[in-house]
C-alpha cells in the first residue's frame, strides 16, 4: 500500500491528511509535507492520520522530529487518530504522553 499525504489550510492550522502504510520507504514524503507546512509558518500544524494502516519505528520517528521543529518554532503539532492499532503504538512507545492526541480533526482544531 502506498502513502498519500495531502495539506490544506484549516481555520489557523495546517492539516496534513495522511492515508495508507508510513514506512521507510514512504516516510519520507510525510516529512516534506510536514516541512513545507513549518515553512508556510504554520504556528499549529495537524497531522490527520485516520487513513494510515500502518506505521514503523521511521514513521514515528518524522512525527517526533516534526514536533521538536514546531516547539523550536513556538508552535505545536497534533495528532488526530482513531485506529486503536494505530494509537496502541503510541501508547506501546509512549507517544501518546508527547503528542496531544485526539480522535477527531474538528477537537484538534478547536483544542
């Protein structure tokens, strides 16, 4: 399964939709997508992950990097997902003490 990562400006936020399987070999789009948005001076940047199917280690790595650029910025980076195998590793690696995390892009939003 491929990635597809798409962005769009919400209310004050960026919004990174992300669909399909964040691996190494598909991690690196995520990571430019989540750049070009710091870029765009987004102060809130959130990621929807409700289509992702699956994450790895490289995955989870570029949300934590993407979350150290937007706190070094002043901003902050939200994560949105509802997938109980999704958000179990985040609870398993202790993510979820890190990210705010909400299971609906409309609280992310209004957070």
């Amino acid at each position: 399964m491929e990635l597809e990562v798409s962005s769009r400006r919400e209310k004050d936020a960026c919004v990174v939709s992300v669909s399909g399987e964040v691996d190494v070999y598909t991690s690196p789009s995520l990571k430019s997508a989540l750049i070009a948005g710091a870029e765009e001076g987004c102060d809130l940047m959130v990621v929807d992950m409700g289509g992702v199917a699956f994450i790895d280690s490289s995955g989870l790595g570029v949300l934590v990097g993407a979350l150290r650029r937007a706190r070094e910025a002043g901003g902050e980076l939200r994560v949105v997902c509802d997938k109980e195998s999704i958000v179990k590793i985040f609870r398993i690696t202790g993510l979820d003490r890190v990210f705010p995390m909400f299971s609906k892009l409309d609280q992310a939003l209004g957070a």
